[in-house]
C-alpha cells in the first residue's frame, strides 16, 4: 500500500494556528481506511522551518505527497513543492483544494513540481489515486476530477468528478495526526464570545457542504454545485465558476446523527469545551430541511449529554462548566426566531452573520439575498435569543459610495456594532474574480501570481473592484468611519465630488448599474481600458 | 524522537525538533509587538535597521 506523507502549508502566518485542517484530516481517515500508510506533518501548526522540512521529506521513500488548501496558503505550497521535488524526486506529489481548484491550469503552469491535481471534491479522487499508486498506473486522466501532464508538457483535464452523496459515508476526521495538544488546544480561544473566549479545547467540524445564496464575492470551489466544465474556443477544457446570470448551486449535509455522534466521539477521546462549525451557512441547509436539521442537531445534542452545564442551570458561564458550547455561521433573512432560541438552549454562543453592509443599493448588487431590514431584524433576534452574533462588515464593493458609507456609520452606532471592515477582495473561484480578472491582472503588472501571492484574509487591502475609490480612498475611508469621522468624510467628499465633477445632490456615484445582457455588461464594470470610473 | 510526524506507522528515520529558525526573545518580542501595532506601541524591527553611514555606526555607541 502506498506510504503518503501530507503536508498542512502554512495560512495566515501574522496568526497563531487555531484550524485543524478539516480537509486533509478527512483524507487521511480516508486513506488509512483503506490500508494506506500515512504521516502528517502540520507545518502550519509547527512553523519549524526549512531544517526540519528538509528531515521530514528524507524521513522515508514516500510514495505520495499530498498538500492542499485555500489560495491564501499559495506562497507556502511553493516552497513546499520545490523542496519536496528535489528531496523527493519519485514522489507523486499531488495538489488540491481551492488554491488548485480555482484555477488549475494556471496552478498546474506555476507549479510545475505538481504531479496531478485534484479539482473539486477529493473524497473519491484521492483514494483513486492512491489506488493507481498501488497498481503503479500513471493514466491520471482516466480518474474523474484530475489534471495532470501529458507526455510533451500539456496538461490534461479529466471528465468533472461528481459530487459525494452519502456525507455520511465519511469517516471522522484524522484528528489523532494532528498536534493538538502542543499547538491546536492552546490556541482554542475565538474572541468572538464569552464562551469562545473561555474555550480551552475547541475543534472544528463541517456539517454541510454549499450554500444555496450567490453572493458575487464569495466562492465554493466545486465542493457547492458551483463548478463547471467548458470547452473553450481552443477545444480545451476549462474550470469555470459563477458567472453574471449562470448560477448552480448543490447544498449537502451530513444527518443530525452524524454529527452529534462525531461530536460526542471527540468529546469523550479530546475532553472538548467548544465545537466550531464551519460550515458556509448552516441556515441554508436549515431552511433546505423544511426546518428539522438544526432543530434536531439541537435535540440530539442536548439527548447526548452535550448541552453545557451553564446553560442547564442557568449559571453564568465560566472555564469550569461541563458540556460543549458552539458557534456557527448564520444568514439575516434564513434565521428565524424558534431556531435561534433552540440553538441558544443546545449551548449555540455565537453566530457570524456576514452582513457585509447595511446600504441598501449596495445590498442589491452583492447576490446575498438579505438587505439592511433582516440584517437589523436577525441582529435583534439572535440577541433576544442570548447568541452574540458577529456583524461583519465589508467595504469596497464595486458600488460603494459616500451615502453606503454614511448609512453603515449610522447602523453601527444605533446598533453598537465595533468593527474593522474587511475589504471587498476578489479571490479566485469568485463571480466578481471573473467579472473583474483583467483588471485584477493589471493592478498586478498583468502577473496572476503576484496577486495571488498577495492576497490574504482580506483585512489588507489587494486588488481593487470598487469603481469610485482606489485603494488609499478605501484603506482612509475605513478609519475614518471606524471613528465615526464624519466632518473629514464629509470634507473629503466635497474633493471627491470636484474631481470627478459631481455635483452636490447628485448620486456620488460614478458606477452604472448592471444590466441583464452580458455583452453589454462587460461595458459597466472597471476593464484594463478603464472604460468606466477612475483609479 | 519528536512528534513533529505523526501517522499509522514508524518512518524509517526520525525527525528531530532542531529548528533552524528557531525563535528567539527578540523575535518573539517584535512578533508579539506587531499584534498590537498602534498608539503606544511602536518598535524597532532590529533586523531591517540600516547601519551605515558615521552617525548611525554602531562602532560610534
């Protein structure tokens, strides 16, 4: 069977580690079901360096090499890649997750170590593979869902791998292969509640799969229903995601059962105090259910002795209580009153609402299916219920203006919210990265990978979509409304409006409303010719 | 033998937990700094400061 050594590349290094890679923990359980032998080295969590990378590619003959993740953890495959192709140079080393799905030949062209990509879902991919290992078979292009390289340096797409059906099929996450108490334990704390501040042994979970709303920035990378196989003009086969008016979407989730007894298995082997899904949007699949999954999630919870002791004797909370309090993802106009409470009562803490902003007109452009009305109504109602929800917020969407930005000041202050904006930011996978790519490109000297190299969590500013502020606008104008500045917004307005001859009263807008027809679209949105807006 | 490597059987040779980067107290101190970058708390990053010319040579300290 095959020796496969996985790599967790590093994400988010101004950070501490607090993620077990939910993923590469899956594959693994995976591949160690099928009688494969497997090792895990966790740079991300370790952070050792160049020296101890170096022993753990020369620590046996690998077989596979397997790494994956988002696109924010490109520059840490890079180095990886290049090592392991020298260290190793039989290994298969095999790439996956978004950071490949999104753009796969692009990737496979800066990677060229990269054996075989894994596009999409690798819950039967990767196994597949495995099993062409064994067999010591190199027809990559006969297993769904692959890219790899032909004999003259092309690359080769295989037929688009369907989407798992039986979640619960899966077996639990690797967790054991995982530096949890040198590294993931103590960084349980999410400063997000009073519970999540409190946590000391906090795991993550994903209970579902997709999301059915269409928000223009975000992105699935093909685990959603969201991808698609084209052939394009030079009959080759292309990866293409959400596009203006051409949307599909898959949403999956595991049985109540499966979870709550995932749950309750690392309760009883880890001692757990905190669960986090991360799930998309558990409303989604709630709604989806006909209202049943949370609500029996939350039964079974309570059921299997999980429900935490501060909220059984209603106590206040503190590092000793019993049980296993959580936190999840919800959506404004999903959420209803009955769940929330129900959600408050199996131990829910806290719920990150991605209400990203509170204009109204900016609300209609962004494909969330919420306005600042059930923003303002889910905000009451998961406080009534005694769940903090998280009010995130972004600016820099492609219609945001001065009146967006004078109308989210004043729903934070009425609703006490303290926040930094993220920016809006176009990552690959995403309709906007789509819409936008030629002038994304541009900003970066016309070189993807530099912007993909510069992209993080998108606290930081990168590639610019919003058609009346560049990026020293935004990055001033966040501050300023973080203080509630409103004399030198207003000032700056006045400047704003001079230089691109607006008059007072008018709009302060320079961005066109999007239309229907797509060719006549590409005429509305900011292109490498500039043809709308400023810099 | 560290548990850097963690699986379902013995590698062949085993990894030993000698960082060459590992961090020291000034680097933990500028890392911790930089969280709270702000106001008050401003530091010098001792690695990027460009020794050089006669005012700024160290051998004039």
């Amino acid at each position: 069977m095959a020796k496969i050594l996985f790599i967790n590349p590093v994400v988010r290094e101004e950070d501490d580690p607090r993620h077990v890679p939910y993923g590469i923990a899956l594959l693994a359980a995976i591949a160690m079901r099928d009688g494969h032998q497997v090792q895990v080295y966790d740079e991300n969590a370790w952070r050792k360096g160049s020296e101890v990378l170096e022993q753990v590619f020369n620590a046996d003959h690998w077989d596979v090499i397997a790494l994956g993740g988002i696109t924010t953890a490109y520059g840490s495959i890079k180095s990886i890649v290049k090592k392991a192709r020298i260290i190793c140079p039989h290994a298969l080393i095999v790439l996956g997750g978004g950071v490949l799905t999104s753009l796969p030949r692009e990737m496979m062209g800066f990677l060229p170590e990269v054996d075989v990509g894994v596009i999409g879902e690798g819950f039967i991919t990767f196994p597949d593979i495995l099993q062409k290992v064994d067999a010591q078979k190199a027809d990559w292009q006969n297993i769904d869902g692959t890219i790899s390289r032909t004999k003259n340096d092309g690359l080769v797409i295989s037929s688009q791998r369907a989407l798992l059906d039986e979640l619960d099929s899966l077996p639990y996450p690797a967790w054991d292969l995982f530096p949890l108490e040198e590294v993931y334990f103590p960084n349980s704390q999410v400063l997000f509640s009073e519970e999540g501040m409190l946590a000391q042994r906090r795991l993550d979970i994903n209970a579902s799969y997709g999301c059915s709303l269409v928000c223009r920035y975000c992105y699935h990378l093909g685990i959603a229903g969201d991808m698609k196989y084209e052939t394009d003009h030079h009959n080759e086969l292309q990866v293409s995601f959400d596009q203006p008016g051409n949307y599909s979407r898959t949403i999956r989730y595991h049985s109540p059962e499966y979870i709550v007894g995932m749950v309750k298995h690392a309760h009883e082997k880890y001692n757990l105090d905190f669960i986090g899904f991360l799930d998309e949007n558990l409303m989604t699949m709630d709604q989806y259910s006909k209202r049943t999954w949370l609500k029996e999630i939350c039964r079974l919870w309570i059921e299997n002795g999980l429900q935490p002791a501060c909220i059984h004797d209603d106590i206040e909370h503190d590092e000793n209580c019993k049980g296993i309090h959580w936190s999840g993802t919800s959506h404004a106009t999903l959420c209803n009153p009955e769940t929330l409470k129900i959600m408050r009562e199996a131990g829910c803490s806290h719920l990150i609402y991605g209400y990203e902003s509170f204009s109204p007109h900016v609300m209609k452009t962004i494909g969330k299916g919420a306005t600042p009305k059930t923003n303002m109504r889910s905000f009451f109602w998961t406080l009534e219920s005694g769940i903090r929800p998280i009010p995130n917020q972004i600016i820099g969407f492609p219609n945001e203006d001065f009146q967006a930005i004078y109308e989210n000041m004043q729903a934070w202050k009425k609703l006490g919210i303290v926040v930094k904006p993220f920016f809006a930011t176009p990552y690959p996978g995403s309709e906007w990265f789509t819409v936008y790519r030629q002038w994304i490109e541009e900003q970066y000297e016309g070189d993807l990978e530099k912007y993909i190299l510069d992209l993080g969590d998108a606290t930081r500013i990168t590639a610019v979509i919003s058609h009346n502020f560049n990026a020293v606008e935004l990055l001033g104008l966040r501050d300023l409304m973080m203080n509630f500045d409103y004399k030198r917004i207003e000032e700056y307005e006045q400047y704003w409006r001079k230089n691109h001859n607006i008059p007072d009263g008018a709009p302060s807008t320079i961005f066109q409303a999007p239309v229907n027809n797509a060719s006549q679209k590409t005429g509305n949105i900011r292109l490498a010719n500039g043809t709308t807006g400023s810099r | 033998m560290s548990n850097l490597l963690k699986g379902n059987f013995s590698t062949k040779k085993p990894v030993a937990d000698i960082s060459n980067e590992q961090e020291t107290l000034e680097q933990r101190f500028e890392k911790e700094a930089l969280k709270k970058l702000g106001g008050s708390i401003a530091f010098v990053a001792k690695q990027e400061v460009l020794w050089g010319d006669e005012n700024t040579s160290q051998d004039d300290q």
